[in-house]
C-alpha cells in the first residue's frame, strides 16, 4: 500500500515536472543569433546594456528620430530577439518616434532565462533606463507590445506612468491560448498565465489594440475581448493578415491607424495620472 502510493506520488511529481517543461518549450522560443544590424540597413541607433534589479543583463537597442514627437517602449513577442523587427522598427521610427527595444531575459545577447515574472523585471528595467539614463519625461513614453509582449507591456501599463498603450496579436492569457492551441492539455498546470483580462480593466491611459482578423495563432476574439473590457480611452485596429505578417499584409491601414492615434493622442493635454 505504502509503496503504491510512494509511486503515485513519484508519478504525479514527473508529470507535473513534465508538463511544466512542455509548458517553457512551448511558450518561449529565443534565438541567440543576432540576424542583422541595424547599420547595415542604414540605420543611427545605440546598442545599450543595462541590469535588472535581480542582475540579469539585458540588451536594447535604441533609435533616435529627429524631433521626436514620442518615444516607443517595444516590447516584442515570443519568438527570435530583436533582430527580427528591424522592418517594423523602421515603419515606426518613420512616423517621426523614437524606438526602444529590448530583448527579454534569455533572448539574443540578454543573459538569464525568460520567465513570466522576469519578463515583468525586464520591462519595467527597460522603462527604468528610458527615463533615468535617456532622461525621456514618462509622459513622451508610448508601451507597445506584440504578441507576448501585449501582456507584458498591459502588466506595465497598470504599474508605470505612460503617455499611451498599443497592443498588437495580444491574447487575453496564455492558458486562454492553450485551449485553443492544445485542447487537450490541462492548463491547471501551467505556471505562466500572462492574464491581462483584470489589468486592462484599471488602465486609464488611451488604448490602441491592433489584431488581424485572420490571425492563425491568436484567436481575433481574445482582442475583442480585451477591447470590451478596457476602459476608455480606447481605439480597435482591425487589420488582415497571418499573426507575423498583418502588420506588410495591412502595411497602409497599420501605418495610418498607428499615426492618427498618436497624433490624437498627443496634442490632448497629458495628465500626471495617465488621463488626458
């Protein structure tokens, strides 16, 4: 009897352990190889370093735009590092905006290992750098997240001073994702939720959710379902396109969605509070 249960548990133990590493496989899919620089695309930028409170270096690069109107804080998505953004960072920092991206702990050239927790530090680390070291006013500062990087940027949003939030592919949670990617798969277990479904609700800074109608991966009612909740100020982008491409599929919508936004965005008198 003793050793039956001693089994069972010794079991349940592995499967937990099991499902847990299935769960990390499956959510984060870093690259270490850096794809391209931006100077060989012609671009000005600063490749910068910084740590996090619990000492992981991180990696970010920075690019300057003449008389910058804004200053975007990019937090990217799950797959490869910042080297694979270098064509959405140049559509931005078209718009006259100064970019800022970040490789997550684990990502790139940043140390560490990614972890839903340490991709809170990492943000907010990043944030920490824009307005300490590059002295940019909180109220300058534009969150943007793709995919993944919606909720972390959301999880930002609700704990930091920001001019204005843009999500773009972002789903309600991870475990909402998992039941559509793995029905089967019992999301009880899984140790990363990424939940933005309560902390959208309390942000009070203007919001722009971008989300292709025909995402493959991210189900296009998990943003709707984001917008519904969100307070407002809030704006939906609906664009089509697969989940990594909408942004070329609806390159003239995305682009012209993004500047009417910012622009209402940012001749409204700013609040310390977030409100305009």
């Amino acid at each position: 009897m003793v050793k039956n249960i001693v089994y069972i548990v010794v079991a349940a133990v592995f499967m937990i352990g099991y499902l847990r590493y299935f769960e990390h496989r499956s959510l984060y899919f870093p690259t270490k190889d850096m794809e391209i620089a931006p100077s060989y695309m012609g671009f000005k930028y600063e490749d910068v370093y910084f740590k996090t409170p619990d000492n992981v270096r991180l990696n970010a690069w920075f690019f300057p735009a003449d008389d910058s109107t804004a200053t975007i804080l990019f937090c990217h998505g799950n797959g490869g590092n910042i080297s694979h953004r270098i064509d959405k960072i140049a559509l931005l920092h078209n718009l006259g905006l100064d970019v800022f991206i970040f490789d997550y702990r684990g990502y790139g050239r940043s140390r560490g290992r990614p972890s839903e927790k340490g991709l809170y530090a990492d943000a907010e680390s990043a944030y920490d750098y824009l307005v300490s070291e590059k002295n940019i006013s909180p109220e300058k500062i534009i969150l943007y997240g793709e995919s993944l990087g919606g909720a972390v940027a959301i999880d930002l949003a609700g704990r930091m001073t920001a001019r204005a939030l843009i999500t773009e592919s972002t789903f309600t949670s991870t475990r909402d994702v998992a039941k559509v990617v793995y029905p089967y798969f019992p999301t009880f277990f899984m140790s990363a939720g990424f939940d933005s479904t309560k902390k959208i609700q309390k942000i009070s800074i203007p919001k722009l959710i971008i989300h292709s109608q025909s995402d493959e991966i991210i189900p296009f009612n998990q943003s709707e379902k984001l917008f519904e909740l969100a307070v407002e100020p809030k704006t939906h982008l609906k664009l089509v396109g697969s989940h990594n491409t909408c942004y070329v599929d609806s390159r003239d919508l995305y682009i012209s969605g993004i500047d009417r936004f910012l622009k209402d965005v940012l001749t409204e008198v700013w609040h310390s509070d977030g409100s305009i």
